[in-house]
C-alpha cells in the first residue's frame, strides 16, 4: 500500500499568514494526490484534485503544486474560516487509497 | 445539486453487527462509484471500500477483509455498508463518499457508530 505522510502535524498560525502543508507518497503517484479540509464535527470536503485543480467554490487563496511524490498545499493568506484539519489522499491506480494523517491548522 | 444523506446514529454491542445508509440525489447514482471512509474520534480518515453501483462489484480494504458488506439498492439510489462482528475500536463516524474520477465529492453527513457493552 502507498503511505502517505503530512507534515507538520499541527501548526500555528495567524490571520493573513501565508500558510504551507506538504505531503510525501511513499512511491510515485504522478499527480494522483487530492486534498480535502475538515472543520470540528462536519464532513471533509474536496478543496483540490490531481494535485492542482481547484474545485469550484474554494477561493483562490487556496492551491496546490507537486507531483510524483511530493506535494504541498498552499494557504496564501489565511482566513478565519481556514482554521480547520486538512487532509492529503491518493488516488494512483488501483485502491486501496490511502490518507495522510492530517494537519490541524490553529490559531496564534 | 448532488447529496449524500446518511442513516442516523447507532450504538452496538461488541460482536454485533451494524449497518449504514447512503441516499445519494441529484445525479444518476449508477454513473458513479461509491466509497466509505471512516474516522474513530481524534484520529484520522480510513479507507474501507469502494463499491460499483452500476455491477455490484466491490473492492476492500485488507483491514476489513470478511467482516465489510458493500451493497447497493439502484431502485432507491442507496448505497450501504454493513460491518459484523463489532469491537471496540469499531467505534466512529462512518462516511460515504462519491467518487469523482477517483477523488471523494461530496460526502454524506458522517454516521456516528458507537460500540460497547
């Protein structure tokens, strides 16, 4: 199985902060990585696909780069509502698809 | 616009068995795959399976292996999953998940599970 691994963990971080997650696949997967944000006691829900396709709705202070196995999540200036746990997930090939354990951004 | 609503709140006993409902809307439900996922409290998302409405066919994780049931019902364009003999760390939230060219969107509301004696 592909792993998946986020980093860091947690954050800290203050409003209007340029804001980066990484995460790294334990073989390469092209550009086949998706990430999703989840807010206390909701859904995760999709912000970008294939590494960089913004879905529609997510603001643009949002995006994504990388491919094969690194890749990053970018958060340009952060907004009160960002504050939330933010997941990587693969989607190379075949399943099973795997998840990065997660990055809570909190507020400084 | 496309929505995935859930069955509600369970509480088990360890080594029974439990089963979610997924009432998908606003799209052809057999156009798209159908994935669950779950998440004990504080911890991360995990895979469990996938199913293809359209055939009926099915793909799980290894760590569910004989103890997942993926079903589908087109008439009523529900998806459900069925996990038997329950333990403790079985306790969650359950999710079903469109699939969308092999990422999730949407998700349903999540279906709290928890086991205990």
């Amino acid at each position: 199985d592909i792993q998946m691994t986020q980093s860091p963990s947690s954050l800290s971080a203050s409003v209007g902060d340029r804001v980066t997650i990484t995460c790294r696949a334990s073989q390469s997967i092209s550009t086949s990585l998706n990430w999703y944000q989840q807010k206390p006691g909701k859904a995760p829900e999709l912000l970008i696909s294939a590494a960089s396709t913004l879905r529609g709705g997510v603001p643009s202070r949002f995006s994504g780069s990388g491919s094969e196995t690194d890749f990053t999540l970018t958060i340009s200036s952060l907004q009160p509502e960002d504050f939330a746990t933010y997941y990587c997930q693969q989607s190379f090939r075949t399943p099973p698809w795997t998840f990065g354990q997660g990055t809570k951004v909190e507020i400084k | 616009q496309v929505q995935l609503v859930q069955s509600g709140a369970e509480v088990k006993k360890p080594g029974a068995s439990m089963k979610v409902s997924c009432k998908a809307s606003g799209y052809t439900f057999t156009d798209n795959y159908m994935h669950w996922v779950r998440q004990a409290p504080g911890q991360g998302l995990e895979w469990m399976g996938w199913i293809n409405p359209n055939t009926g066919g099915t793909s799980v994780a290894k760590s569910f292996q004989g103890r997942v049931t993926m079903t589908t019902d087109t008439s009523i364009s529900t998806a459900y999953m069925e996990l038997t003999r329950l333990r403790s760390d079985d306790t969650a939230v359950y999710y079903c998940a469109r699939d969308e060219d092999e990422w999730f969107d949407p998700w349903g509301q999540g279906t709290p599970v928890t086991v205990s004696s």
